[in-house]
C-alpha cells in the first residue's frame, strides 16, 4: 500500500496530503507554544485582498470559491485535501479496472476541477457553520487603534514581533508589528496599539492605561 501511495502516479496526490498533514502539525505545535501560524498567515492573506477588492472578475472568482468567507487555511486544506483524495482514487479505479493509471497531466487536470468545485461547494456550507467569519476579512483600517499585546519575541524597530489582537467580532488576529517611535522597545506581555499597515508588518505604539 505504501509503494501505491509512493508512485509517480500518486506523486502530485501524496505531496498534497502531505502538505496537509505538515499544516496541520505545525498549528498543534504552534498552539502548544502560544502561536497560531495559521492564523498569522490568513490574517496577512486577507490584508492583501483588500488591493485585489476592485478587480470585479476575481472578486466573484474569490467569492465562488469561497475564498472570501472562508480562512485561508482552511480554504488551502479543504482544496489540498480533496485534490490528494480525488487523483488517489482515481488511480486506484484505473488500477482495479485496467490494470494501470491514466497518463498523470489527465487524472491531476480531473482532480484540480472537481477540487474546485467540492472546495467551492463544501467551504460554502462550512462558511455557513462559521457565522462569525466575517472578521476574517476585517480590513487594515479597521484594526487601525486596536489594543493587543506582544505574544513571542521583542519589537524594535525594524525588526517586529508578533503580536495578538482581537477585532470588533472577538476574532484573534495574529501580526506583526514594530514601534513607531525609533528608540522604543516591545517586550512579550507589553500592551501596544496599531497606529499603521506596512507592507509586512505593522507600526504600533506603546498602549498607556489611564
């Protein structure tokens, strides 16, 4: 079974499954450690949307894919793994009804456009099970003058660190962020507030309780 997981015909299928499988191992270990990798990743995919949020064709692409009520991890997971299960039991049919595999480019090509449309369908009834998804798509001007705190490594100036802040649905956003003031310092556990959106990270200041 495993030289049949291990082939060249299921080599596209296998590397996508195991993609998953790392995915899914990296948000254990992150979460053990306090960090959410994932949630780090869509919330840098969904800042990014907001440049494409004009272009009319991949607005309704994104919005039948359900890209944009959907996590990107979770989009990511939900296509990876029914791509790697579609190509794998198509082989496996071929295998028991002609003794051999379809030429690869024809089962990956089969198994990209059914990946599509089960992820389109399947993430909209997903999206419906999430209803406090919207958040996802919290833009960068709507988090501008959120309070968080830093939750691993020191922020200097250029050179950020990730912070944790929850958005106006309660939703944690994991970022990176810097001190706006050049001679600041952030520790782990200091209460910062976002002031700006860079392009890969962001600018915050020191949050002062009064």
């Amino acid at each position: 079974m495993l030289s049949f997981f291990l082939s060249d015909a299921n080599f596209w299928f296998s590397c996508a499954l195991g993609i998953v499988a790392a995915l899914f191992v990296m948000e254990v270990v992150g979460t053990l450690m306090g960090i959410s990798l994932l949630g780090l990743a869509d919330d840098q995919v969904d800042f990014d949307a907001d440049a494409v949020a004009s272009a009319g064709s991949l607005t309704a692409l994104a919005s039948w894919l359900s890209l944009d009520r959907l996590p990107l991890m979770v989009w990511l997971v939900i296509l990876l793994t029914s791509f790697g299960i579609i190509g794998i039991l198509t082989n496996m049919v071929s295998q028991s009804a002609i003794g051999g595999h379809f030429p690869v480019f024809i089962v990956v090509t089969i198994s990209v456009i059914a990946a599509l449309i089960i992820t389109a369908r399947l993430g909209g009834v997903i999206a419906r099970l999430l209803p406090k998804h919207e958040s996802s798509a919290t833009s960068s001007e709507q988090l501008v003058g959120t309070v968080g705190h830093i939750t691993v490594g020191t922020a200097r100036a250029a050179s950020p660190a990730e912070a944790k802040f929850l958005d106006a649905f309660e939703q944690p956003h994991y970022l990176l962020v810097e001190p706006i003031e050049p001679k600041d310092i952030f520790q782990q556990g200091d209460k910062v507030v976002l002031v700006k959106k860079q392009h890969h990270s962001w600018l915050a200041t020191r949050y002062i309780e009064l």
